[in-house]
C-alpha cells in the first residue's frame, strides 16, 4: 500500500509527464501541420510534401507513438511509487 507522500510523488510524476507529452502533442498537431507547414514542404517523403504529410500522416504516427510511450513510462512510474495493479 503507497503512502500519501508517495502517492503525492506519484501525481507529481504523472503531471510532470502529461505535461510535456501534451505539449509535444500541440507542436506535433499545430507546429508541424499548420504554422511550420510551409517551412516543411521544402522536403519530400515519397513525393509528397513534408508539410502535407505531417497533417496527413505523420500526425496519426506521432500520437500512437505519444500513447505507447505514456502507458510504458506510466507503468514504470506506477511500479516505482508502490500503486501498480497486481
């Protein structure tokens, strides 16, 4: 059973994490597919403009590998502060 300061910790840590995958999710979603989109078409991937691609494709892949990421960081988290599910 976790103590209150470790569940404290714990939250500390979730915030801490939640906090800079939404913002890599905001530079992915509105950086790289809306104001940098410009800038990015100057590059192709498989003939198609990076920009274009980024809000086509490279957005969906970004946020799949921004879920994959938390539940495996959180896990660990989970493991380290005593409040993993058995």
């Amino acid at each position: 059973m976790a103590t209150p300061e470790k569940r404290r910790a714990h939250w500390r840590a979730n915030l801490r994490i939640l906090t800079i995958l939404l913002t890599l999710w905001a530079f992915v979603s509105f950086g790289c597919s809306i104001f940098l989109a410009d800038w990015l078409d100057r590059v192709r991937i498989g003939g198609f403009k990076l920009g274009f691609w980024m809000a086509q494709q490279g957005s969906i892949y970004a946020f799949v590998g921004i879920i994959v990421f938390y539940v495996w960081y959180m896990n660990r988290i989970d493991r380290k502060y005593d409040v993993h599910e058995d």
